[in-house]
C-alpha cells in the first residue's frame, strides 16, 4: 500500500554547527490550519464532563467573579462560561 507523502521543506538551523531539519507541511490547509477554533456546540466531546484543569479554572473565576460554581457543566457549557467569566473578571486577556 502507498504512503501518502507531504512536500518537503528544507530549513538551516541558526546554531553554529546545527543540523539541517525538514518541516512537512500539506500542500493546501487543513480545515483545522484555516479555523483552528471550533465552536464548542460542535465539539464532538462537548457532552462529556469538564476536565480536571477546566473545573479548577472555573472555580477560580467562579469565586472571583462572586458566582456559584456549578460541577454539572459539560466540556462545552464549561468552556463558554470560562469565556464569560473571563470577559467579566478580565483574566485571560492579553
């Protein structure tokens, strides 16, 4: 069977005695290269329960913001109510 192969190109490394690297890179974007943001309706895991660092980082937030912190929320409730928090308390941004 065929392996598929991406185009090579050729990079000098800046350091006095380094290696030559190849980067592989497919010759038209992925979708994921053109919107790397997913919407998290559209996660396919969004229904399973928040992970560990989302629960800790929102009740972080949660308390800062003066909110209950509600340990029901799926992956993807709980990383929309991380951007509302963030947009109330100010963090996350640069």
């Amino acid at each position: 069977m065929p392996r598929e192969t991406l185009p090579r190109k050729r990079e000098k490394s800046d350091e006095a005695g380094g290696d030559d690297f190849f980067l592989m890179t497919p010759d038209e974007p992925t979708p994921a290269m053109q919107n790397p943001e997913k919407d998290p309706e559209d996660w396919t895991t969004g229904e399973e329960p928040m992970t560990g660092p989302q629960r800790s980082y929102l009740q972080t937030l949660c308390r800062e913001a003066g909110e209950e912190f509600n340990d029901k929320l799926t992956k993807a409730e709980a990383s929309k109510k991380i951007e509302e928090l963030q947009e109330k308390t100010g963090r996350g941004k640069e």
